[in-house]
C-alpha cells in the first residue's frame, strides 16, 4: 500500500511548512494516473497521524481525472482505465492533460 508512505511524505512537508503551527485541514490534487485510491489515503493518513502533532488534521483529497486530447481527431476522452487511447477513434497518438497531478494544494492552521 503506497498510500501510507504518500501520507508519511505529506505529513512530513506540512510538518517543514507549518513552521510550527498546527494544521487543522490539509489539501491534495491527486491525478487518476498517480494510481492512488482516495479512501485508501484519507485511511492511511488517519494511521499516520495518529498519537501524533497532525492528529485530527483532516486530509481534502481532490482526486483529478484523467483526461486525453487526441492528436489526430481533436477529441478530448476522460480515461476510465489507464491505458492512454482516444475514447473517439481509439489512436494511441494523444497527450495526457491532466491526471498526472500531485500536489500539496494548501493547509490550514487550528486558531490557537
């Protein structure tokens, strides 16, 4: 499950930028190709952070389609697997523009 070290580094990067303050809510973008299952994440954050600073803190996964435009037919496809083809005319030739994205968005601090 590599959902667990994803959460350990995100924890680890609000840790260095909170400076710290203690976070109340952290947000993500995870891309459809990154192969990350949202509720397998919010499940191992909540494992990560327990008994420790970030407890509490709840993660906002914003889980990014994947999305193909087609070179040759123009054609924009929301991909349901991740195999990269045209959903209109199923040629190999396209380019992925989005779902690739892994992002710490924002967070914010608990007023104290």
């Amino acid at each position: 499950m590599h959902e667990l070290a994803v959460c350990e580094a995100i924890a680890d990067t609000v840790r260095d930028r909170a400076s710290g303050r203690i976070p109340a809510r952290v947000q993500v973008r995870i891309g459809y190709m990154r192969q990350v299952v949202p509720e397998s994440l919010v499940f191992s954050w909540e494992m990560v952070t327990a008994g420790t600073d970030l407890e509490g803190c709840l993660l906002d996964v914003d889980y990014v389609p994947a999305v193909a435009a087609c070179r040759i037919c123009g054609e924009q496809t929301t991909l349901e697997t991740p195999i990269l083809l045209c959903g209109a005319c199923d040629s190999a030739d396209v380019e992925l523009i989005s779902g690739e994205e892994f992002q710490l968005k924002s967070f914010d601090v608990a007023d104290v």
